[in-house]
C-alpha cells in the first residue's frame, strides 16, 4: 500500500462524467447502471472481464441483499403506518362518541398532548 501524506490528496474529490457527443460513447453510463441493477452481462460488456460462476452468484447475492433492505424498509414503515392509523382511529372514536380528552386519555393509558394533538388534527382536516 502506497503512503501519501495529507498535502497530496484532498478529503472532497469531484468526479464529474458527462455523455460524450456520440451515442457510443456513453460507456460509462451503462456501466454504473449495470452496476446499480446488479447486471453482470452489461458490466461484462464494458469492463471485458469474464466473471466466473462463483463470483457472478456472489455479486447477484449482493445486489439481492439491498433489494431486500429496501424491502424490509418499506414493509416496516407500512406495518407503522397501519399501526398509527389504528391508533388514531381509537382516539377518534373514543372522541367521536362523545368522551372527552381526558376520559380518552385515561381509558386508552395515552398521554393527554397526544388526544389533544390527534383531535386537533382532525378539526384541521376538517376545515
């Protein structure tokens, strides 16, 4: 490994890639795309590298893997979502049937602010 003292590089480095004039030179371009989709036929293409079957079913592993976060993300902010919806739909109908705040507070073991903040967002929604 090469030693470089802190004079000799820079800790904010631009790379800026542009398409060139003609089609075929947008190389780099499908390339990164190939990259970001996990495609290894169209990284191939642009680096003349053979992969072998090993490293092609560990790359494809690694691509499927963020795939998977992404998805886990997505199903964990839904399930919140659902969750919130239900929560305040109990404060509404509590409300709703006549309780007061503090009644709902009390029968649903939540803090007073967050009946207050729910039904203040419903007389908003409602305007």
């Amino acid at each position: 490994m090469a030693e470089e003292s802190e004079d000799e590089y820079d800790l904010l480095t631009v790379i800026m890639i542009r398409q060139g004039k003609e089609p075929e030179e947008n190389g780099i371009f499908e390339y990164l795309n190939g990259i970001f989709d996990g495609d290894i036929n169209r990284i191939q293409k642009y680096s003349h590298i053979k992969w072998s079957e090993p490293f092609q079913k560990e790359a494809s592993k690694m691509t499927g893997f963020g795939d998977r976060i992404y998805e886990k993300g997505m199903r964990t902010g839904e399930q919140k979502g659902i969750q919130q919806g239900r929560h305040e739909g109990m404060i509404l109908g509590a409300l709703m049937s006549g309780k007061t705040p503090e009644e709902v507070a009390e029968m649903l073991n939540l803090p007073l602010e967050e009946i207050k903040k729910v039904q203040e967002q419903q007389m908003t929604a409602n305007r």
